[in-house]
C-alpha cells in the first residue's frame, strides 16, 4: 500500500480504470468523444487538427501528440505520473496550445506571398 502522498486522487479502482477516467476527462474538456471501451491500454482520440494517442504505463501514462497534415509531421509525447495527481484540465490546456500553435503556423504566409500583396 504506497503512502497517502503518493497514492492517486484520481478515480478507479485499479490504474487501468485510472487511466481510462484520466483519458475520458481530459477528452471531456476538449469536447471529444469518449474512445471505445475496449480500447483499455491504448486509447485514441482525434481532432480535426491534431490525433491523440494515449499509452497505459504502470504507475501513468503517455500521451503523444501528432499534426498528421502539416506540411512536415511532427509531434510531442506529454507524460503523467498517477503519483503527481495531474489535472486534466491542464493537460487539455496543452493540447489546446499545441493545437493554437499550429493553426497560427499555418496562417503565416510565406514570404513570396507576402511579396506580392506588396505590389
């Protein structure tokens, strides 16, 4: 039995059900579906923007993010350990960042282009 400072405040029983309520909440705050149930160590979700991926790993989790359409594909990976109590709303905060980055990215014009509003 880990010490009350290191056990989870998150809910669930076991740290699957954890991770799964984790998963589910920080969906939530981003207004996404929750993923399948049967999708217990990996669970997926998707923007029109960005894809999603958790990873179950004992004592957290990981969280990659990708921009599969962007001109070169990139991502970041975000891990959480059950022992920090994360909140999921300052996970979704990041995701929301990571998203408002790229679609600034993309609104940048080139410098040609801004060459020729010039003229």
């Amino acid at each position: 039995m880990l010490p009350p400072w290191l056990r989870s405040r998150l809910p669930g029983e076991s740290p699957t059900r954890s991770f799964v309520a984790f998963t589910d909440a920080v969906a939530q705050r981003l207004e996404l579906p929750p993923a399948s149930p049967a999708e217990v160590y990996e669970r997926r979700y998707g923007t029109d923007r960005v894809w999603m991926v958790w990873r179950f790993k004992n004592g957290g989790a990981s969280l990659f993010l990708e921009r599969p359409y962007a001109e070169f594909r990139e991502g970041v990976t975000v891990n959480v350990q059950w022992h920090q109590s994360p909140d999921p709303e300052v996970v979704a905060a990041m995701v929301r960042a990571y998203v408002r980055r790229g679609r600034r990215e993309q609104r940048r014009p080139c410098w040609l282009v801004r060459l020729l509003r010039w003229r």
